[in-house]
C-alpha cells in the first residue's frame, strides 16, 4: 500500500465474527472448484472469501500454500480446485453484533538466565499466553441467542410464543474467532483479521441504572496457535451457475 493510501485505524473499524466448522468435510477431486462443492450448502463469504479450516493436505496439486498446515484458515475466493487429497471444512461465522469493545493481549514469560560474571541482567524467552477480553451490550435478540457469549458459558432455554422450546447447551465447547481490526469493503484496502481457536469463560452479567445494561467474557486459546492475516480486498469471483441461461 503507497503511502497515500495508508489508513489509520479507529476503534470503529473493528469488528468480530465467532462461529464452528461445518459438520460437512469437503474433499478434493482436482476437478470440482471450492464453490462447486459447496454449492449445495449455500455458504456466506466473509471478507469476499470462503473461511475454510484446512483438514487434509494433498500430497501433490494442494491448493494450499506451504506453511499452511491442518486446522489452520485458509481464504478462498471459490474458484480454487482442491487437489486429490484436500479437505476442509467451512466456517460458519457469527457477527457478534452486540460486542462494544475487544481486545487480544499476547504476553511472553521471560526467563532470567544471568550469570556471576554477566556485567547485565540476561533473559531468554519463555512461553508466549494470550487473553481475549469481550464487552458486550445486552441487546435482546442478539445477546440471548444460541452460540453467542452467554450460551458458551451455560445453558440456554428458549420458549417460542406457540409453546415449544429450543435448549441449547454450548457451554465449555470452543469457538473460532476472527477479530478484524480492519474491516474493509474498498477495494486497494486490506481485511486485516487475527484468527484463532478459543474458549469463552468468565461472563459477568447485571445491570445498573443510568447505565448501559452490559456483560463481559475473557477468552483462552485451544488448539492451534493464534494467526494474523491480511486479505487485499477483492471484487467477487465465484458466482453460481445461471438456472435459466438464454439460449
């Protein structure tokens, strides 16, 4: 990006999307494009592309570059063709529409290694920890829903007004996360995420007068190590087949 081009970032420009993989694993037959297999599914793109979790790696033709290992994302457009050999599943991802503010913190321990003889203190690198840390405003039909923050940490009863009951019971059960401290829809802009595998703990709910009625979450990683991406936007290039073309 030249230097006229740079964006300064504010809080405004931050979003974050939550959500689990596809019960479908979607296989390769290096014929059929991304958008071909998982056409019946009707997917959503997010950022212009389909977030997929890397499940299987081909062992030649993989559309995923090297360095992208299993369960890590990788973006696509929809007009790859998987190799023999690639799978993936697709995320589902949420729009946490209720959030107000969020943060990841990424620490590393550091361990002191000085000797007698050292004139300065030395240090090798530990551990590396990361925290999520959500703020979210309560906002009915939002905030009360299934995979949202509150369900994730205990179970959730819903009544309809004829009668039945949805119970959902997601809690302990890890998300993804795709925090985006850029979301961007202008093209020679970047969508600038971080992505990583999480579970929610810790909600505080309650409310008081004069104020906001709002709930807090912190987060912990699971699984695979947390990954920042950085996608230039692009115009949309998978489109589906036309049912009725002219003749």
């Amino acid at each position: 990006m030249s230097a006229q081009n740079q964006k300064v970032l504010i809080g405004d420009d931050s979003m974050i999307l939550t959500g689990d993989p596809s019960a479908a694993v979607y296989k390769g037959d290096g014929v059929k494009t991304i958008y071909e297999l998982t056409a019946a599914d009707k997917p959503e793109k997010t950022a212009n592309h389909f977030m997929c979790i890397i499940r299987a790696v081909a062992a030649e033709n993989s559309i995923f570059p090297g360095g992208l290992a299993v369960d890590k994302l990788f973006p696509a457009s929809g007009n790859e063709v998987p190799g023999l050999g690639d799978e993936f599943q697709l995320l589902i991802l949420r729009h946490q529409a209720d959030c107000s503010s969020w943060s990841l913190s990424i620490t590393q321990t550091e361990i002191d290694v000085t000797r007698l003889n050292d004139q300065f203190r030395k240090y090798r690198l530990g551990k590396k920890d990361a925290q999520l840390s959500l703020a979210s405003i309560f906002t009915v039909g939002e905030s009360d829903q299934i995979g949202g923050a509150i369900n994730r940490s205990m179970q959730l009863v819903i009544k309809k007004k004829d009668g039945t009951f949805i119970i959902s019971d997601e809690a302990n059960r890890s998300l993804y996360l795709l925090g985006f401290v850029n979301k961007s829809a202008t093209p020679g802009e970047t969508d600038d995420f971080v992505f990583a595998n999480i579970f929610l703990f810790n909600v505080r709910l309650g409310g008081q007068s004069g104020s906001a009625q709002s709930y807090d979450a912190s987060g912990r990683l699971t699984g695979m190590d947390p990954v920042f991406y950085s996608i230039e936007t692009q115009e949309a290039t998978a489109t589906a087949p036309d049912p009725d073309p002219a003749p």
